[in-house]
C-alpha cells in the first residue's frame, strides 16, 4: 500500500518515532493498527517527493556537479515524476502491483497518475479531495505564494543557503494563503469568528482578530521549518497536473488507460478543488466503465477535511479496505 | 446624491477630465447623463476618504506637527469616520440631506451607516456588493495583504516617504491577492482558462499561465500609483466595520435608527460578500418595517460584477432613481 504526501507533508504518515511520543504522522487518525487503512492487515510505505525538504533529494540537498546546495537549480518536478520516481522504488523493494495507492489532494493526483502511469501496477486507487486539474483562481493562489517568495530580498534566485540567510518572509506569506484556502469560510467562522484578541479594537496593526493570530502563527511555523525551493516546485507540479492535456483535454480519453478500481471522496466545503471536480473523475472513470465508489462528505472544514476526523468518513474508507485482499 | 468609493477608487466617479478622454471615472457606466443614475436628474457628489491617496488628508500628507509626512503615524480610520467627514462636507455645501447615498462595496458599508449615524439626511441607500461584517476568512485575506507590506524591507514602519523608498513588493503581493478575491473562480476560468503563454509548461519561475501574467501586470500597476499606508488603514476599516456590535451582534436592533429606503443588490457568484450577507442586512432592514428592495443578481463575474455592466442591474438602479424625486 503506497501512500503518497501532500504540499508539506512526508514520509512519516502515521505513528511516532522513538522517544518522539508528541510527533504523530500526519495521517495517523487514518493509518496505522485498527484504523481505517489498517496496518495489521497492510504494509503501508511512505514516501519522500523528489524535490522536498524532508528526506529526498532536493534543493537542499547537494549538486555533485558543484558541491553545493541545488538551490535554484534544482529541476522543477511533476507529478508523473514523482510517480516514476516511487515505481522506481517499488521496483527495488520488490513491489510488482500496490493492493492500493491512496492520497488526499495532491497525494490524490499521484494516486490517479498512479493509475495513468503503471495501469497494472495498481489494483485500487483512492482519491480523495481531489481535481483533474487546477483552475484559474487556484493557480492565482500558487502564483501569489511564489511571488512572495520570489520578491523576498533574502531569495537570491533560491541560492540563499550559500549566503547565510532564507526567505522567511516569503515562505510565511505563501503558507498564510495557503492555510486560507484549506479551509472553508464556515470553518474559519466557527474557529475565530470576529473575536477581538484584546477585547476591543486596537486601531494599531498588532493583532486585532484571532484569526490574524492564527495566521501569523502557522506562517511563523512553516517558514521555520520548510523550504522555500521545494515550495516553489511543488506549487508548480499542481499547477501543471494535467492528465487530459495529451488528449485535447479531454478527460475520459485520457483515463481510458487506467485499470484500477476507484473510491474518490469530495468534501461539500472544499472550495479549493470542489466537489464538482470530483465529479469529472468519476465522470469520466464511468465513461470507461471502470468500478468506481464515489462519496460526497457533507462536511465543513473544507479543504483540509481529508485530514480531519470523521465518522463517515472514517467508516467509508475502512468499509472499502475491509472489501480489499491484502 | 453622494457616491462613496470602495477600495482603490476616489472623487472621479465618472467622466472624464479636460484632455483626458481615456481616463474615466470609475463607475462611469452607472453614473453620467442618461445612465442609471442620470445626471441630468440627480447633482452627483464624489468624495476622496479620508485617509486615502487621490486627493485627501492621508498618509502622504504632510504632519502639521513635524512639516514631514504623516507616514506611519496617520490614524486608522473607520467606516464611521468617514461617514462624519462626509456629513461635515455636506454641512458645508449646504446639503441638509440627500436624495440618496449609494455605494458597493465597501462604498455599501458607507452608504448603511450614513443611515445609522445620520438618520435624516438619507432618503435612500443603495447597498450594492455589500456585508454587514467581513467574515473571519474575509479578514484573513486582510491580514496577508497587510502582512505582505508590513514586512517588505522598505516599509519602514509606515515612515518610507523619508527614505526615497516604496513597499512596492508588498503592495504588489497585497493587490494580487486582492484581485483574485474579487472575481469568481468561473470569471476567472473564462477569462484565463489554462492557457499556457508560452504554449507548453516552461518548468521555470517565468510566467507559464496567462492567469499569472494578468496578476503580476495588475499588481504592478497598482504598485505604481497607490500608497502602501492607505491600503493598510482600508482594510482595517474593512475589518472594523460591524454597526452591530455595540448591539451585542443584533443587526436588527443595530438597524432600528434607519430611517431610509432602501435598494439592496448582491451578486450570486461574489463569494467575498457572498448574497447570504446581503439578505441579513434585508431581513434586519425588514425586521425594523423598512422600505427594501432586494435583488440578487445570478452574474457570473464575483465581487466585482458591482462595476460591470450587466442590463438587469442598470435598468434595475434605472427604475429604483426613476421612483425617485430629485
């Protein structure tokens, strides 16, 4: 069972590592002994994405060529690579064929290329919180985050780790829009309302609303912890995700090749990749008469529901592993 | 009749100016002789806000107290205070009360609290695109905007005049953001598409899709001619504005000094203040017995459909100002 990671995610999928009892994998109400993917019954393999920054080669890592860091030389990367590159892995482990290959968002795109990729490599695909592609409005979101990241001073054509310095600013500004867009505005309603952190309005610009000190906080977060390069690729491999654009776009040609079967879950409140999207998976799975489930979860968190706990969801994903042979 | 601006808009509502025939108000296909709110009926009166950039006291002003700039140290401003220095401009042109006040956006927010702070001197308020409060997400986008000046280097805590220097990345990166948040996702599929500017991917950090290009030219546009200053102090009065707060967050209660008819009108595809904000302003207008009408127009442009031309929405403020006496 493959699971592949989504934007700032890694291998470390579900469970702790030795004296690290606070450090859950970022899937761990999903995967593990129990849960729904159950791993006493599947043997469950995460990966880092070519290009990241916790483990895989990448921007951080060195370019034998020059002995430095990659930085800004570091290839962009796409989806169907970072398929390859875990076939690639698959085969050195001695993996003929997944039982499953299993993602939210863009882990849900490597899980459908899965199917494009290698058709008979991949008995069952779960694809959740997906799109066939980004639209419009989504790749605007992807280009103000590289923007702010690109027009940091402390960018240097993403050769700062020989300077000394990161864009810090840049990378907590893409995270900040980043985590608007996970969410639903109902969500974020419920979560912050229009609640005033000193009780009062400050007619200053420190924090006023909880929500401005929420966002701060995780753009504080990830700029301490991620990098600037690999964000900047990765942004670009979901705005260049595009199965259907070999075949005039249309969509249902281009999945004719998969041999999968299918389970794609959407979520209600994804304004990010809506359900609609969804849809025209399954859609066009349908046009080829593949088997596929298809569930569209009533839930509010938008975006980011993939990752939440939910009875139904929960059950739905453990009801069809439950139908699966290992 | 006073027409209050919205964000990045002033004093030019429409027309032109001598030897400027390409430059044209900005609610120019609504406002003028024969349009929707005809001229040759009504005396139409635009007004720069407070605090703004195009011609009234502001940041770039200069500080009586220290012959320099106000820069940083220029007030933050509220929604109610402009409303006060417009009825102050109307005490000293005479006006005792206007045929009516009408504005989108945060124009709308304008035009409902004239009704509120000065009861009798509004005898209609057109309350276009409008919400009675910014939702938690609404200021979220606020808050990044803000967050991309605050932290550009050349900010200077407000003081950049003094320094020869512009925040321009941050202003750039606040209007891009912006920009999405006013169109629909759809408006922005039709318009851009995934059209790929260099006809296929360029795996780079240039401009790959069209969407991209039109933000970068919008920001830098804006970028030249906007002050960094202003923009801050408008979203905080943005996020600020909420006549029902004094009213333990009871719109009607807030609603119950209003004396005005009024014209409400949303648009289904603006999911900034999305049509559900819009008809709690109506339900509270209705709960204090007032004359409202309300119209939600099934527009596919977001926000902004309020400065498109659209033939429902000009007969439909055609017919509203036909009813009524100059």
């Amino acid at each position: 069972m493959l699971v592949p990671h989504a934007l700032n995610a890694s291998h470390h999928v579900a469970g702790t590592y030795a004296g690290q009892p606070d450090n859950l994998g970022w899937w761990d109400n999903m995967v593990g002994p129990g849960k729904p993917l159950d791993t006493r019954r599947f043997f469950v393999i995460g990966v880092n994405n070519l290009g990241g920054c916790h483990g895989s080669s990448g921007p951080i890592t060195t370019n034998p060529a020059t002995g430095k860091p990659w930085g800004g030389d570091f290839p962009v990367v796409t989806v169907e690579d970072w398929v390859a590159a875990q076939a690639r892995l698959a085969d050195r482990l001695g993996i003929e064929r997944f039982a499953a290959v299993m993602g939210g968002s863009l882990g849900a795109m490597q899980a459908l290329q899965w199917t494009l990729s290698f058709p008979e490599r991949v008995r069952h695909a779960l694809v959740i919180a997906a799109t066939p592609t980004l639209t419009a409005q989504n790749i605007a979101f992807n280009e103000v985050a590289r923007q702010a990241i690109v027009t940091d001073p402390d960018f240097h054509d993403g050769h700062y780790y020989e300077r000394g310095v990161l864009p810090r600013r840049g990378l907590r500004l893409a995270r900040m829009i980043g985590h608007i867009t996970y969410l639903s505005d109902d969500a974020m309603m419920e979560k912050f309302g229009r609640v005033l952190r000193r009780g009062r309005p400050g007619y200053d610009f420190d924090i006023d609303f909880e929500v401005e000190s929420y966002l701060r906080y995780q753009g504080d977060k990830f700029a301490g912890y991620f990098d600037a390069n690999t964000y900047l690729r990765i942004t670009k491999a979901l705005d260049y995700f595009d199965p259907a654009a070999d075949f005039g776009g249309d969509l249902s040609a281009a999945l004719a090749r998969a041999r999968a079967n299918f389970l794609v879950i959407s979520f209600t409140s994804d304004w990010r990749f809506a359900p609609s999207r969804s849809r025209e998976i399954v859609r066009a799975l349908l046009d080829n008469r593949r088997v596929v489930s298809y569930l569209e979860l009533d839930a509010p968190h938008g975006h980011d529901a993939f990752l939440m706990e939910d009875a139904r969801y929960m059950a739905a994903v453990r009801a069809y592993f439950e139908n699966i042979a290992p």
